[in-house]
C-alpha cells in the first residue's frame, strides 16, 4: 500500500494554512500536552503516595515484628527460669533498643503503643528481678522460702501478662498496618 498520495495530501493542507490556523493548531497542540502533563503528574503522585505508605508500612511492621519478638522472649526467658539465659537476654535487650527509639516517629504519639511498649520493658525488668532472687536460692546462695515463694510468685504473674499482651499487641498495631489508609 502506497501512503504518498496520503502524505502529499496532508502536507499540501499544512502548507496552504493560514497563519492564524497555525497558530490556532498550536494553541490546541500546547493545551493537549498540558493536559498529559496534568494526567501524568497525577499518575506520579499517586505512585509516590503508595511507596510512602508501603515505606511506613514495612518500617512500622519491623517494629512490629521487634516488639513482638521482645515479648516472646521476655516469655522465653520467664519460662526458663532456672536456665541460663545470657544470649536471650542480649537478644531482649537488643530487640528493645532498636525498636524502641523508633516508635515516636512512626506512629501517633497518641497512640498505646509507646504506653504499650514502656510496659512491657518495666515488666521485663520485674521478670528478670524475680528470676534473679529464684537463681539465687537455685543455687544456694539464698535459704529464704518466703522470698523465693514470692519469687515464683511474680514470675508467674508476669508470664501471665506477657502471655496476654501478644493479642494486645495485634490489636493495638493494626490500625497502623493497615495498608488501605495512611495514618
């Protein structure tokens, strides 16, 4: 198939226009490529819009994943008692300390997860405190019953918190991990 009749014809027609027809095909011509731009900015922020709330989403669900590990160890350690557990501890101390700094700029200082989080550290130090005092009569160090009774007694009330605050932890992170609406 032959186009040059085709391109004579077009070329014919562009060359016997007046200019103010010129002028008026540019006049369209510029408002089509301003409005692509308008379609393409729009495009590209919203692209920018779902990678911010993908970033928040991954940085907010690595805290996430932090406190819920330091809460599974915290029961870890609790349920070891008499057991030697140094690198759970290091690990304790360590999920804490990178999560916890974090927290205030990822999410609503309103929310209960600061209050949450502050808790859980306050009941750690509880847990180890207890567990230290049963080491201590474990060994021999310590003959006071009543004391390690009351040992005991608090380790198993704070398991039983750390146990309870896993599904807390669900419920209080899940508006924030919610990847439908930016918080």
């Amino acid at each position: 198939m032959d186009l040059t009749p085709y391109i004579d014809g077009v070329r014919n027609w562009v060359v016997n226009l007046k200019p103010e027809q010129l002028s008026a095909m540019a006049t369209l011509l510029a408002c089509l490529v301003a409005i692509l731009m308008y379609f393409a900015v729009l495009s590209m922020r919203r692209i920018q819009k779902n990678r911010l709330r993908l970033d928040l989403f991954n940085k907010r669900y690595q805290v996430f994943l932090k406190v819920l590990d330091f809460c599974i160890a915290c029961d870890e350690i609790g349920s070891n008692a008499t057991a030697g557990c140094e690198d759970v501890d290091a690990k304790v101390h360590r999920l804490y300390s990178e999560a916890q700094p974090q927290i205030p700029f990822l999410f609503n200082k309103n929310s209960k997860i600061i209050d949450i989080v502050d808790q859980m550290h306050e009941k750690y130090i509880d847990l180890r405190e207890s567990l230290r005092d049963m080491k201590k009569h474990a060994d021999g160090q310590s003959s006071d019953e009543e004391k390690y009774a009351a040992a005991c007694k608090q380790n198993e009330i704070t398991l039983d918190w750390f146990e309870r605050q896993s599904q807390k932890l669900f419920d209080v992170f899940a508006p924030y991990l919610d990847f439908s609406d930016i918080r």
